[in-house]
C-alpha cells in the first residue's frame, strides 16, 4: 500500500470516528465517502467513491430489509507488468447498489450488497494484453462486510467487481477486482 493512500485511510478513518455519534439522522440518510483498493490482471486500482441513499420509499424494499444506494466513483488503474506500454488509465463510473443488514441500528451490523452500473475509461488499454474494446464498459460488483459506530457510521467492505463491455465490441478482455472498501457517513 502506498504512503498516499495510507494517509488518505487514516484521514477517512479519523474524520470518520471524530463525527458525532448522536446526530439526528439515521445512517441510511446521510452521505457517505469511501476509499477503495482492489487488484486483478496485474493491476492495482485506487478508488474514491460518493454514495447515496436512493431518494425512494419504496414498499417492497422496505418490507425486504433491502436498502438502495447510488454511487459515482473515479478510479485510477495502476498496470504492473513490465516493458509496459498502457500503464494506466482513469475510471469514471456510477453504480446502484441494493444492501441488505442483519442487524440495523445497531453497533455491529453485518450487510452485503450488490451492485450495477456504467464505466467511462479514459483509455481502451492497460497493460500489455488487456483490450477492452471500447470506452463504455458495465460493472457488476458482489461485496459481504459490516457497519460498526452506532447508527452505522462507518462501513468496511470486501468485495469482488467485474468490468467488461458486454460484448458491445471486441475484444472484450474485462477485467475483475477483488478489494476492500471503507465507508464513512457524513451528517
């Protein structure tokens, strides 16, 4: 893990656990911020991400115990093979997210989640064998970790994330993360 990124965590972290933790609001209505890391394919990617509650009250949901999260993300991947010619390239992209807590409203609440969305890669190469044929790319992304600091002020997530084209062009290469998330909310 680099220096950046250590000191960008422990900033999060810090902020994080210095907030209030009796502010009005729930959890499920605050903002929140995150870092993220994952690595796949020789690449290490380093992300920043914003997340929102969906502003509907849908029923079915609620009933479930299902809650709906939008999320903008802008990441940076880091190719790490050698004598490469795309080292890197940027990742703008905008998910939905469903999540599901055992436990809400509590101190330690286990949750997963899934999530959808749409990618724009600044390049359509990275490293010396991965093409994704084009700029516009789909994201799939299954994640399992907990929320801790009543009401669930901070989240730590591990997840698994697939990026590819869906076969709109060739080649489609893809590419797939494995990594951590950790989640802040803001008042």
């Amino acid at each position: 893990m680099s220096k950046r990124f250590a000191l960008l965590l422990a900033g999060i972290l810090a902020t994080g656990f210095s907030l209030d933790a009796a502010a009005e609001n729930s959890a499920s209505d605050r903002t929140m911020a995150s870092i993220y890391y994952g690595r796949g394919a020789d690449t290490n990617g380093y992300g920043l991400q914003g997340l929102w509650r969906w502003p509907c009250e849908c029923a079915w949901l609620t009933q479930h115990g299902l809650e709906p999260l939008i999320g903008v993300n802008v990441a940076y991947w880091d190719g790490q093979q050698p004598d490469n010619p795309y080292p890197h390239l940027w990742d703008f992209g905008a998910h939905g997210y469903l999540r599901y807590f055992w436990h809400p409203n509590t101190s330690f609440d286990p949750m997963v989640e899934v999530g959808l969305g749409i990618h724009a890669l600044t390049e359509q190469h990275l490293n010396t064998n991965r093409d994704f044929g084009t700029w516009f790319q789909f994201g799939s992304r299954i994640g399992a970790g907990f929320a801790f600091n009543t009401p669930r002020r901070v989240e730590v997530v591990a997840f698994i994330e697939h990026i590819s084209n869906a076969k709109l062009a060739q080649p489609n290469d893809g590419i797939t993360f494995r990594g951590i998330e950790i989640r802040v909310a803001f008042p």
